[in-house]
C-alpha cells in the first residue's frame, strides 16, 4: 500500500525540529572522535593562529602538590584548570578555594572518580557529576561547565548524561597526554609536552598520585621553555572564549575570507534581506537576497542514518576556525539539541554527497564568501519532510531516539493532551509514557513505541 505523508514537503511544519542527533533506534556501534568532535560535544584541542595552550590536571586536589603546581604557573602570569574530585574536594576545601582565588578554574571530574563503560546507568553518571558540582560549590568556589569523565573514558550516554546538566566533555590533545600517573620519569614528562607543543593544545596532567611529584619536578623545566617560546598559559575557558572573542561573529569581526573579487558584496551600501534554501535531492544551498535567487552553491549533507535536518532555522552563532572538524568558518543553527550548522570541510572531495554527521559542509572558500554575506539572524529552510521521502516507510521511534520525526510526534501529542512540557525532538521517558497512554485510550498495541499503527492513528499517515 502506497503511503502519503499528512504533511506536505515542507521545511515549515511548526512541530518539526531538527537532526538527530543518536542515529538510528537500536544503534550500537559506538561513536567516533569525528563524530563527536563534528557535532561540538566533545573538546579534545582548540586550534588557533594564537600561542594559547591550556594545562589541565585531574585527581586532585593534594594539599602539597596542588599549590606548588599552581605557584609555579602563576610566577608566569598563567592559569591552569584543575579537574577537580569531588571527595577530595571536600577533604581540602582550603586548597580549592585559593586555586579559585587565584584565578585557576575549578572543572569536574566525577564525585568518586568512578569509572564508566557502556552498561554505566544514566543515573550513575549523573550522579557522579551532581555530587562533585555541589561538593565544590558548597565549599564556595564555582565550577567551570567542563566534565572530564575518569580514564578519559566517553560514550553518547556520558556525553548526553553531562549536556543534561549543563556540561561539556573536555578530555585532551591525544599527543599531549603526559602519563604522569605512571611516575615515568622527568625527563618523559617534559619531553612529551615540550616534543608535541602546539597552538591550542590542552595538556593532560595529574596533581595527585604516585607521579605528581615528577610533574612538579618537569614543569620546573616545561614552564620556562613554553614561555620562551611564547605560549601563554590559560583556562580552558579563556581558550574557548578567547577563540569566540577573536573569531567569534562576524559582525564584530574583520573580514579575511579570500580575494575581495571572488566576494558577494553590498555594492550599494545599503542593508538587504538574505534568506537561505538547502535543497537535499540537490546538494545545494541557494542565497536570496530582497527575495531573489543571489548565489548557489554546492554542498555535503547527512548520511542517511544521520540525516540533515528539515525546518525552518536561523543562524545564531558565528566563528571562525571554530574546530578541527570544521574548516575555516562555522555558522550555527538554532538547534534545540546538539550542535549543528553550516561549516567548511577539510575533505572537499565529500562535497556533493551525502558524507556528514548531518551538518551542512561547504568548500572553505564557500562558507568563507557566506560567513562575510550572511547576518546573524539569517534565516535558514532546509527543504523536506520529518519522516522522510514518501515511498519511504517512517522508521520507528523509541526511547533514546531524537530527531524531527520524534519533534512531530511529540507535537501530535501535545495537541491532544497527552504530553506535558516542551516538544524538544528527544524521546525521553516522559514521550513514552505519553505514547502509552495515547496507544491505551486509542486501544493499540502498548509499548511506548511509535510504529506505523501509531503514525496512523496519530494522523500522520494515510
């Protein structure tokens, strides 16, 4: 039996939201650094024209390594971020509160240091990251948003489990990893960080353990040489917002994007009105201006199990060298999950095919000429349907799904009473249980899952 959408191809349906951002229901393969690192989940590094270089240290903090660490960085007018145990926190409330005193940043890093794997429970990791944020807050000191999980160990439940509190995941540069912890001597320590150094790098050491004191030992030679070399020691923070200052909207930022000849330019002086159309069948983004077709060009989009998303957006932020995983300029869209929008590609070839996590890529060259054209408040219409193609069957939904499909049904049944609270395209246990009790007075099969009877009946379907 042939099947219609009862929505038409539109990008404008006011339930819709945008991408998901799990993948397929039933997924198991686990995540890449790519993945994450495409979506702005997961910090490893923060590339930058800039000598900015963050030196991190977890476990602590130790009542006598700690303040050696952070003395000998502030002799240097830096600062450190300190991935702070909870515990621990609460046997030396005094060395936390001169670190914050003296401008290091406090980050969490768990309350026990508990070690997660795939079959760790949501609320496990909640938990964790609850209980050190207000251990350390009750001691008076305020905790950066940044969550490191123990062993450097993350998974799309760790890093959903952190966004839901209001945490992102900063691990470290994998080649500046310094493996104190094993006590491998001075000389490794310091021929690790001094070997490796690069603008942006976010440095892996620990104030507590069997190696903290050979760290203090190395940076007594680290510090000095990174200095010479013109590094400036700064938080994780300062490098995240550093970036966003000098690379940060392009409204307050001047324009370097390519050769002015090559440029869409407002000739006339005067203010326009741009909108932009991405058409998915056609791996093409078009940019109106007063309401008339202005440029075209090609693009990348989502694979099909990490789809881009349909609806009407806008452009909310802009930077530029944002990451590593997206070229030279990045513009970001007004998701109400995750992180996505418009970027240059360090993979051109992509260009043209469906290749990303469900971002739109462009050539730099391209996002470079947009990044100058386009405001902040751009509007934004990625053509399509939430459940897809029509000769296509919807898939089904279930708990930990999220996507446009999931904001349409969350829609649906906020309309008809059976779910409270906003439609955020996640489907949480709170969509279930509305799911349930729809498929109960409507006299389905109860399970909480959204299969075709329930499109259907939903009126999504014909």
């Amino acid at each position: 039996m042939k099947r219609t959408w009862r929505l038409g191809l539109t990008a404008a349906a006011t339930a819709v939201c945008l991408l998901t951002s799990t993948g397929l229901s039933g997924e198991t393969k686990p995540k890449t650094r790519e993945y994450f690192e495409d979506r702005g989940e997961i910090v490893w590094e923060v590339p930058t024209e800039e000598k900015w270089i963050a030196l991190t240290f977890d476990d602590g903090p130790d009542p006598v390594r700690t303040p050696q660490i952070a003395e000998q960085i502030g002799s240097y007018d830096g600062k450190a971020t300190f991935f702070v145990i909870g515990d621990r926190a609460a046997q030396y409330p005094d060395t936390v509160r001169r670190l914050a005193g003296e401008g290091h940043e406090i980050a969490n890093h768990s309350g026990k240091h508990t070690y997660f794997s795939d079959r760790t429970a949501e609320k496990t990791i909640e938990d964790e990251i609850r209980t050190a944020k207000e251990t350390i807050e009750a001691i008076g000191v305020r905790v950066a948003p940044w969550f490191r999980p123990p062993g450097g160990y993350y998974s799309e439940r760790v890093v959903e489990s952190a966004k839901r509190l209001g945490y992102t995941l900063v691990l470290w540069s994998w080649h500046q990893d310094t493996k104190d912890w094993r006590a491998p001597g001075v000389a490794a320590i310091v021929n690790k960080v001094l070997g490796n150094a690069r603008n942006g790098d976010i440095v892996l050491f620990h104030d507590y353990g069997d190696g903290a004191g050979q760290t203090v030992e190395a940076l007594k030679q680290i510090l000095p040489e990174l200095n010479r070399r013109g590094f400036k020691f700064v938080t994780v923070s300062e490098l995240m917002q550093k970036r966003s200052r000098k690379d940060g909207p392009a409204d307050k930022a001047g324009g370097d994007a390519g050769p002015a000849s090559a440029l869409p330019s407002d000739k006339d002086g005067g203010k326009h009105d741009y909108a932009v159309v991405i058409d998915p069948l056609r791996n093409r983004l078009s940019v109106y201006r007063d309401g008339q077709l202005y440029k075209r060009y090609p693009i990348a989009l989502g694979k099909p199990e990490t789809p881009t998303p349909v609806g009407d957006w806008r452009i909310v932020t802009k930077y530029k060298n944002w990451g590593s995983g997206f070229g030279s300029r990045w513009l970001g869209l007004n998701v109400p999950w995750g992180t996505f929008g418009i970027h240059g590609t360090n993979r051109p070839h992509s260009i043209g095919s469906d290749a990303s996590h469900g971002c739109v890529r462009m050539l730099n060259f391209h996002v470079e000429q947009l990044f100058e054209l386009l405001p902040i408040g751009t509007p934004v219409t990625i053509v399509g349907h939430p459940l897809g193609e029509p000769h296509q069957e919807p898939r089904g939904l279930a708990k930990g799904d999220s996507g446009a499909d999931v904001m349409l049904v969350q829609s649906r049944l906020r309309s008809a009473g059976y779910l409270k609270g906003p439609c955020n395209g996640k489907f949480d246990a709170r969509t279930e249980q509305a799911m349930r009790r729809y498929e109960t007075d409507h006299k389905l099969p109860v399970d909480g899952v959204v299969n075709a009877h329930d499109y259907f009946a939903l009126g999504l379907m014909d």
